[in-house]
C-alpha cells in the first residue's frame, strides 16, 4: 500500500518544521522529508537575529530599493508577533528575545536615509522611532560616541539557532507530524489527485508515497527542487561568515545592526557575542561550474577582519573579547530581493517559500503555507512574492 498524506514538506530547516507543526495543528496529515538531518544547514547556521526593519542590503541601493523591499513588511509584522508566542503555542523552550534592535549611523548621511527609512516602514505600520546621540547612550551605553543617531525597533531580537528547528519538529511530531531524517525526495510526479513522489533514503533504498500537496522549504535547494517538477524558481545563493566571542557578562541587550556596513551583533543569553551581517564566504563550485551546496564555502580572511572591525567600531569593548569560532553557512535571496512565496506556477498543489530572511521570516512563511496548503486565502498579500513574477519576466 502507498503510503498518503495531505502534504508533504521538502527540507527540515525552520520552515520545514515550523510549516510541518502548522499543517500538523491544523489537523493535516503530514510528512517531512529532510535528506540529511534536521536544522543541518541555514537554519542552524545562521546569525538568529530576528530583524523585521529593513536590512543594510535593502538600502544599499538606494530608497527606491527600500521601497521596494519593504513590500515584505506584512510578513515581518506578521513574524514579529509569531515568534513572540511561539514558544508558548509550540510548548517548548525556543530561546526568542524581543528586547529591541538598533540601525545605527555615525554619520550625517547615514542618519538622513535611517529618516527615510523608517519613514516608509511607519507607513507600513512598523513601530519604530529614531534616536539622537544622546537617546542612543541611555538605552546603549556599551555603543560608541561615534554613533550619532539610530533606528530603534522595540520588537527586534533574537532567537538561538540551535534550538528553533529541532524545537518545532518535536512539536510538529506531538501534532502527528512523522519527521524522516536521511529522507530525501528525489523525484515527484503530478497525479489526477496530488503527486506521487519517490524518496530515498540514506542507503539510497527508494519508495514512493503519494501527498495531497507538497511544500517546497529547501533553502539553497529550491532552484534544484523546482527543477525536479519543470518549475523555475529562481534563486541566488550567498555564503556568508558568521563569528562568536568567548562569554562575557552580558553587556549588549540589542540586536544591532548598521545603516553603512555590514554588521549584525548581539549577545546570547549564555554571553557569547555573534557577530555576522552578510560578509562573504567563497562558495565552492562544482566541474561545471555550479554552486556546490555539498562542500563548505570558504572561509576568506578579508571578511573576518572586516566583519570584526565593522563591530569593534560600534562596540569598543568588543576589542578584549576574544573569538571563539567562525564559521560559514549558505542562504538564498532572489532575483529582485523579495521573498518567493506562494503556489509554484504549472505545478497545481505545490507550493514555495523561500528568500532573504527566511529565520526571521520563517514562522510568517509557514502560516502562509499552511493557508495554501489548506485551500485558504492567506490573510497577508502575496502578489509581490508571488513566483509566477518570474514566469511573467520570462514570457
Ligand atoms: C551565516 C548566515 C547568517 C544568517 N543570518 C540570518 C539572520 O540573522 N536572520 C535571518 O532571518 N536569516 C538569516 N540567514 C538566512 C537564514 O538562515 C535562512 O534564510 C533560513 O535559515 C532558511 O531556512 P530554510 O528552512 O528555508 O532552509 P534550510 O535551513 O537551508 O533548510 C532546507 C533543508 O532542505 C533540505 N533539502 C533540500 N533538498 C531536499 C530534498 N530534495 N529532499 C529532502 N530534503 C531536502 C536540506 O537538507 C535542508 O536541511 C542567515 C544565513 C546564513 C548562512
């Protein structure tokens, strides 16, 4: 007998399994396939800011570019609440702290565009306020004087990465969710009523099962994944450096970021540093010139220095910490920055969610996804995300 569920969800990153628990509460039948294990990759990689103003890269551009991308921000508002009860609703123990973010200028035209800034995203009704030198040291000492004026989100912050996925897969599981591990789909096939999919496993024995809808949550993958069933789903990888510091007394309580480099900051409740904010890795190539998404980027040690001068710029004191560890991770944006989200084009009960910050922005895809998944209209506008834009750009 073929095994049947409602859905299937492709990956085990943290929108895998926050998607897999939504679907699963929702009183869905639901089986996550995750090739190697659960949380192996971006998920657990990455620097766990959960940052819902808009990002440095969103504004290296220019303010139309913010404009642009900050279309998203339904979602970030969304996800700002998500994450807020979470761990609540999940009834585990997910290490999320919204205790406020800074973007921070040191200078006259970095404090003009954090005005344009958080203009737009008032707009869009995000809760943010500027400060001036003097609003910036009472709520941040540990900053240097050479920050003359910030953003301040009070709902920024952030969440550990170890824990989140694994979290939401056992809360998935509670739900009735199965979770395969060294699970991977290796091709899908549409059917009168669903798709019919072929899964390996680490042995490369193969089976088929037959799903409902599936969810495409593979991260860096997506591209190749779409692939599998004729869709285009374009995606560009980045490899990015993260680093952290030996524990030290808390001293940092925000998330902080920088409107004129690249730097996001933080301090771990257990007093570790992670200092990161999108400075490169070199991805590995394949013969034929492709991403290789099986070996680890390079580490490159212009971005280490530059990352920890961006930061010890802003925070002195971070100048007689010593680092523990760095290491790199692989994420997607798409074409034009904004997430892809929503029914995959040609492909009828199949559905996407990936682009940008997609940890931040997890909890507010998978809802989304659950509401495709269950044949409802999602409450958040998903035309910007749409992924039949790429098919119209094409056409
Ligand atoms: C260094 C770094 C720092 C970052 N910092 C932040 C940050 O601070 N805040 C933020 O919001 N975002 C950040 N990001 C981005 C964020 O990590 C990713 O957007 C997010 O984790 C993606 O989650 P995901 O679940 O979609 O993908 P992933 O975590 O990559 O999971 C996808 C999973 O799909 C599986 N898979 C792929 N193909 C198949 C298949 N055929 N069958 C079965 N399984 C398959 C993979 O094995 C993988 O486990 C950062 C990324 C990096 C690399």
């Amino acid at each position: 007998m073929t095994e049947r569920f409602d859905a299937l969800v492709i990956g085990g990153g943290l929108l895998g399994c926050a998607t897999a628990w939504m679907i699963a509460r929702d009183g869905g039948s639901v089986l996550l396939a995750e090739r190697d294990q659960v949380n192996q990759h971006a998920s657990g990689q990455n620097a766990g800011s959960l940052h819902f103003q808009l990002e440095y890269r969103m504004m290296e551009h220019g303010i139309e570019a913010a404009k642009k991308a900050a279309e998203a921000m339904p979602l970030h508002l969304e996800a700002a609440k998500l994450w807020q009860s979470l761990p609540a609703e999940a009834g585990e123990d997910i290490e999320v702290k919204q205790s406020g973010g800074l973007m921070l200028a040191e200078n006259a035209e970095q404090a003009a565009l954090l005005e344009q800034k958080t203009e737009i995203e008032r707009s869009w009704g995000l809760d943010i306020e500027m400060l001036d030198r003097a609003g910036v040291q009472r709520i941040a000492p540990y900053l240097s004087e050479t920050v003359v004026a910030a953003a301040y989100c009070p709902i920024e912050g952030k969440a550990d990465t170890r824990t989140a996925a694994p979290a939401l897969a056992r809360a998935a599981m509670r739900e009735g969710a199965e979770v395969r591990t060294r699970c991977e789909v290796v091709a899908m096939r549409r059917e009168r009523s669903g798709w019919r999919v072929t899964l390996a496993d680490g042995a490369g024995e193969r089976r088929e099962i037959a799903a409902g809808a599936i969810v495409i949550a593979a991260g860096v993958w997506t591209t190749a994944v779409g692939e599998m069933i004729g869709a285009e789903l374009p995606t560009i990888p980045l490899a990015l450096t993260m680093t952290t510091t030996l524990r030290v007394p808390r001293f940092v309580s925000h998330l902080v970021q920088h409107a004129g480099a690249r730097l996001s900051l933080k301090q771990a409740l257990d007093g570790n540093v992670l200092i990161g904010g999108g400075w490169p890795a070199r991805l590995m190539r394949t013969s034929d010139g492709r991403p290789d998404f099986e070996a680890r980027p390079e580490l490159l040690r212009e971005s280490l220095a530059g990352n920890a001068a961006a930061a010890i710029g802003v925070v002195p004191r971070l100048a007689g910490i010593p680092a523990l560890r760095s290491w790199v991770g692989t994420t997607t944006v798409t074409p034009d920055q904004l997430p892809l989200v929503g029914p995959v084009p040609g492909a009828p009960g199949a559905f996407v969610a990936t682009g940008g910050s997609a940890f931040t922005l997890g909890p507010s895809f998978a809802e989304v996804l659950t509401d495709l998944v269950a044949g409802r209209a999602p409450s958040t506008e998903l035309s910007s995300f749409d992924p039949q834009r790429y098919q119209e750009a094409r056409a």
